[in-house]
C-alpha cells in the first residue's frame, strides 16, 4: 500500500490514500509469485537475488494496480449502486461436512452452506444481462415456445413474465472455440415493469 500510495499521488496528491483505497484478494491458482518480501512464502520464486522476491513481479503488479486506478478515474460518471439478497438453494455442498459439524454452533444453522446470495438491483430504463452456456440454437428451434424468460416471484413460485418475443429481451447466440458458444440474455426493463424480484432463464438442448 505504501508504494501504491506513493505511486497515486504523485498523480493526484492526497485524492486516494489509506482511507479510500482498498485492495480486495480473490482465491486463484493462477497468481504471480515473488511479490512477497517473506522469503519462507516465496522460496519457489527466484530473482537475481536468490531470495524469492522479485521486484519485476513486484512492480508489474503495483503498477496494474495504478493504471486500473487511473482508468477508472478517467471515466467517473455519476452513478448508483445498490446491492439486494435473495435465497440459492440447492446450488452448492458442503466438502467438508464431517468437520463442519463439530463446529460447537453447526447445530444453530438450518443448513451447512451459506444460501444467502447477493442480488443486483436494477431500476427502470437499465438493461439486466445474464450469460449462460448454452448450446446451438439449431438444435431445437423451440417453435412455438421461448429460448428465454423473464420470470416473476409471485406468491412462492416463478410466473413466466416475458419471452423472447417481447421486444424488450433480445437474445443472441455465440460460438465461443470449437466446443462451446454462449446465449445472452438482455432485458430492457420498461418504465411500467412493476416492482417485484425477478429472474432470466434459458431453455435450449
């Protein structure tokens, strides 16, 4: 942090520091080594130094950071963000599930996995977007029914809202290699959509 802030303002002076910056950690097998300055963590990754640390992956990864940054700062526009929650259930297991249960509170929970999922919030006039793997459409053209459907909680059960041959949810098929395409799911959301928790759904063999 103290490089990435020494790096930030000589940009834009006392703009981002410490209480505004946040650098956020994702699980990957894939990640740079030799950014680390603790030589037990690093003794795979060499340099120069024989050390582990390598200041070139160091300062590759500082400075993705800052040019992320500037980017960003570049294209502020205004904006809002909103977060909901709803419930997944079904989706997931629990790997470790002996283990888990000799957690001293397991019992306090319905369930072994966390099935509070965040949701978007979406306002009228915005576009919700989803991608699925999806076969080629060829393979059932679906006559007379719906590659796609915006559906609607109502009443504990998904009520179909709109297919795709409403205007408002354009769908379009890719070729992604020689083994895989995707569908896209766009929905325009009308100024007369009713409030409510909806869903995208795609049909396809």
């Amino acid at each position: 942090m103290r490089l990435l802030n020494a790096c930030l303002q000589a940009d834009y002076g006392d703009l981002y520091n410490d209480d505004n910056v946040m650098l956020a950690a994702t699980h990957t097998h894939v990640g740079n080594a030799g950014y680390s300055h603790q030589q037990l963590y690093q003794i795979a990754s060499t340099d120069d130094t024989l050390a582990g640390y390598s200041s070139q992956n160091f300062n590759a990864i500082v400075g993705g950071i800052v040019t992320s940054i500037k980017c960003a700062h570049d294209t502020l526009t205004p904006g809002t963000l909103s977060l909901a929650q709803g419930e997944l259930k079904g989706a997931t297991v629990n790997r470790s599930e002996f283990d888990y249960n000799h957690n001293v509170d397991a019992q306090d929970f319905d369930t072994n996995v966390n099935e509070t999922m965040p949701s978007r919030s979406y306002q009228k006039g915005e576009v919700a977007t989803a991608v699925f793997r999806a076969a080629h459409p060829k393979n059932n053209l679906r006559t007379e029914d719906s590659f796609l459907a915006v559906q609607r909680y109502e009443n504990g059960q998904w009520i179909d809202y709109l297919s795709d041959s409403d205007f408002e949810t354009p769908y379009t098929w890719q070729r992604q290699g020689a083994a895989y395409s995707k569908a896209i799911i766009d929905w325009r959301i009308a100024d007369d959509t009713p409030a409510g928790t909806y869903r995208l759904t795609h049909y396809g063999d």
